[in-house]
C-alpha cells in the first residue's frame, strides 16, 4: 500500500513476458475474454504458448520457490523497454538475487479459493517510489490504469470492499490421487480351505458373514453331506487399499446366496 514499504509484486512464471506491448495485451484479451478463444490465438503465438505454462499443476506436486532477482539496464539496445519478450542478455549484466519466496504446495483450484482471488486487487504501480514502473514501457502504463480500474469495477459489481483482505488465505492441500497399483495378487477364497461331503451333489457356500440360513434340506442328500462349493476370484491386493480387490466378490449385505454360515449337523438340529 502507499506509504507502507510494502509492494504488490506480480508473478510471471519466466524470465520475459507473454507479449510485447500493450497493443499485443489487448489483441491476446480479446481473444480470450470477448471470444472466448485462448487455444486459437495461442497456435498462432508461439512465443506467448511457449512462456505461459501452468503453475497450478506444479504447485499441487510441492511448494515452489522463487529466488527475487533483479536485472540492471546497461546496454539500452540490448536491453529495450518496451518489447518485453526480448530477454535481456545475462552476459552483458548478470542477475543480482535480492531475496527468496515460498509459495507453499496447495490446490489453486479449491473450493473458495477463485472468491477470495476476486477479492484481491494487484496494480503494479503500487510500489515504493524507487521502484516504480518505466515510463517508456506501454505495458507498464497501460497496466495500472487498467488493473486499477478493473479492480474498481470488479470490486462494485460483486458488492466486495476495495481493501484487500486482512490476512491471506490458509493454503489448501490437493486431494491425494488414488494409488491403483496392484502389489500382490492373490485368489479368493484362499487355496487350503477342505470343503468336503459324502454326497456326490453340492450346495452353494455362503460368500458373506452371518448369511441367513438356506431352507431345510440344502445341507444333506438322502443323510449324505452335500459339498458346500462356491466360485473362485482372481484379483489383487492394492498399494492404498486397506483390502484386496477382488473382482465380483460380495460384500456384506449381498443377499446373493446371501445365508448364514452353518454345519452340516443344523438341519438334525
């Protein structure tokens, strides 16, 4: 804020700009704003495609760090002011690092997080006095006036106070992706189980706990004890999961075959 020491300092994620001057910035505005078309102007700019890349992807990996470093102009036709995608050589005046910023790992895309973007307003004049933009450089001038009265507007139409917030947002941490990977594959029910009878016919074997009971009779075979049988599942045990996966096994609940567990003397009671 004026007067505070302090400076809003806006980000770009490399060392030049996306466009060359206030001219091409309107050009680029338009085509994303009034007709809706980043992607076309994007395939006929190959400069700005290339500079602008997407931070909000690297930042839900891990935290990013910034070294603040400043560029002296010594050479004026080596070092122009107002085309802004002209690197200026490191040879001819090497970067000075002037301090470190952390941007801590968070979901740029959480919930609540574009409200209280729309509440910020960031002007690139708002600086100390030794650090004010160049006048010879059309971005810089056309910048603040134009971040400053869409900021204005922005602010009216969303009925939200011009002063920005008090303290910044806690960051949100993204959701961890599932881990899907297969460590070990296994056979259920697990091979070692007996299950036999002296009939020669069989019943289907309960796949859940505590199924209720099938009807009399499904147990025995004239007095012989059926063969209790029941389908095998082949699948995986998986790296994030407390259990396996285990394709078509029912859960508990199912009410397929869904009886309870019993032995082969229930029916005599």
């Amino acid at each position: 804020m004026p007067g505070s020491g302090t400076a809003d300092l806006i980000l770009q994620n490399g060392p030049r700009f996306f466009v060359d001057d206030a001219t091409e910035m309107a050009t680029f505005t338009e085509a994303g704003v009034i007709r809706h078309d980043y992607p076309g102007y994007l395939a006929t700019h190959p400069v700005a495609k290339e500079v602008l890349h997407d931070l909000a992807t690297r930042l839900a990996r891990d935290e990013y760090r910034f070294t603040l470093s400043v560029q002296v102009r010594t050479d004026p036709d080596r070092m122009p002011l107002d085309k802004a995608t002209v690197l200026w050589p490191e040879d001819v005046s090497p970067y000075v690092p002037i301090a470190d910023l952390v941007l801590a790992r968070q979901d740029v895309s959480a919930r609540g997080q574009a409200e209280y973007g729309q509440a910020l307003a960031f002007n690139i004049g708002r600086v100390p006095p030794a650090n004010r933009p160049c006048e010879e450089s059309s971005l810089a001038r056309a910048r603040q006036v134009v971040y400053a009265a869409g900021a204005e507007l922005r602010h009216l139409a969303n009925g939200q106070p011009v002063d920005d917030p008090a303290r910044p947002r806690p960051a949100v941490l993204p959701e961890p992706a599932p881990d899907d990977t297969i460590v070990q594959a296994v056979i259920h029910p697990a091979i070692g189980v007996a299950r036999v009878g002296s009939s020669d016919e069989f019943f289907y074997a309960p796949e859940v706990p505590y199924p209720d009971p099938l009807p009399l009779g499904t147990y025995r075979d004239a007095g012989l004890v059926r063969v209790p049988a029941g389908p095998g599942h082949s699948g995986g045990h998986l790296r994030a999961a407390d259990d396996a996966a285990q394709p078509g096994r029912r859960r508990p609940g199912s009410d397929r075959h869904g009886h309870r567990h019993a032995s082969a003397d229930d029916e005599n009671g």
